[in-house]
C-alpha cells in the first residue's frame, strides 16, 4: 500500500511517499493545491495524512482514505497543551517524529520556516508545549516595514564580523540573533535535561545547523516523517 503525507505551509506545499517499511522513495514540492491531487493519482496513494497551517484543503479523491491533521487526531503523545485546538498541525507532526524516533528522551525541537517554533517533548512522552518566535524573512522585513529609513537587507549580507555596513548590520541582526537564541534555547534544556536530543528542520534550518554552539541533528524531513507516524496511528 502506498501512504502519503502533505505537510501544506505558508509559503509551499511539501510531499513524501512512503514504502511498506516506513522509508521516503519520493519527495515533491508543489505550490498550488491541484498539482497535490494530480501527484496524488499518478501514484495511485491509497492512504494519506495532510497537515495545513492555513485554511486550504484538497479536493476528494475517488479511492483515497485521507485523514486531515488537526487537534482531535490520535497522538503517540499525551498533549497538555491547554488550548489544543490552537496547535498549529505542524507543531503536532514534528512532536509525533520526536517521540516516536527518539522513544523516553527529552528532544529539542527547532522547525525554521516562516515562525520559528521550539517545542519540547519530555522523556515520559508528554508535551506541554513549546514557543512561536519570527523567521528569518520575517525578522528581515518587520525592520524594512515599521522603520521609515531602514532597508529590506537579504541574510546572504551576514558577515562573520560585526555589521560593517548598515545592510550587513540588519542581516547579523537577524542571523546572529536566531544564532544566540537557538545556543539560549538548548543551553536552557540541557541544564534540566542532559541527554537532551536536539532537532532542526524546516526551510530555513540549513543556514543555522553547523553555525550552533551545540549539535543538532538537520531533519528536513522531520515534520513529513511525523505525519506518517500518526496517519499510521489513525488509519482505517
């Protein structure tokens, strides 16, 4: 049987096919809806699991079981978040993948896209939640856009050394300060949680995985492959 996820985020539309054996023999990413439901048949996907950070949906499709993430769906984690019809799916999805490849550790969890999101899963499984902070084009543009002066600076003007330029002072601002954030983050963790696992995906992840003060494991796939886990949870 062929299972499929669809991780639909702000900006594209991220897809996996699995094999009998858990493993991605396909990725794809599309930007518009319809190019989901045409890949979706051309590979004749009989079970699938979408996630969506906004309101879009798929179409139905004759002869597909497709389940729709949202906070009602069965977890491989006791969620105490306490408003978790608020959850942002994506959130769920990457905290499926840390509990389920890292069974009784405290994982660390920075998914870099649009938001930055930290969320900790606890070693006995249970998650209490975690935080939202800009991206790093967000960060980018808030500065251009609430400023009557500053310009829109690219992070690729980030230098090693101390802004030497005012487009280069924006873009450390940015880079440096996520930098220092995610160093803060696992520093914090790692005092209450020693074997602590630290996870780093999403779109924007690249640009800060060998930068860190600690290690982390790069997981693009990591939102894709909790998807799976749970639409293995919750199918028919």
């Amino acid at each position: 049987m062929r299972r499929a996820a669809i991780d639909i985020g702000n900006t594209r539309i991220k897809c996996a096919l699995f094999d009998e054996q858990g493993r991605i023999i396909s990725r794809m990413v599309f930007d518009f809806l319809n190019e989901v439901n045409e890949w979706l048949q051309k590979e004749q996907v009989k079970n699938a699991i979408v996630s969506s950070v906004g309101r879009y949906q798929l179409q139905k499709i004759p002869g597909l079981d497709l389940i729709t993430l949202d906070h009602r769906t069965k977890t491989p984690f006791k969620n105490l978040y306490t408003t978790p019809e608020t959850l942002g799916v994506d959130r769920i999805a990457a905290m499926a993948a840390a509990c389920t490849s890292y069974p009784e550790q405290a994982v660390l969890v920075f998914d870099v896209g649009t938001c930055m999101t930290i969320d900790l899963m606890h070693p006995d499984q249970t998650y209490k939640g975690g935080n939202i902070s800009p991206g790093l084009d967000m960060r980018l543009r808030a500065m251009q856009s609430m400023t009557d002066r500053l310009p829109y600076s690219s992070h690729k003007e980030a230098t090693d050394a101390p802004g030497h330029s005012t487009l280069s002072a924006l873009a450390n601002g940015v880079m440096w300060g996520m930098r220092f954030e995610m160093d803060g983050y696992i520093s914090h963790f790692r005092d209450i949680y020693p074997d602590l696992v630290v996870v780093g995906c999403g779109g924007d992840i690249s640009h800060f995985d060998k930068q860190l003060k600690f290690k982390i494991f790069a997981a693009p796939d990591f939102v894709l492959q909790g998807l799976y886990e749970l639409l293995l949870l919750n199918e028919n």
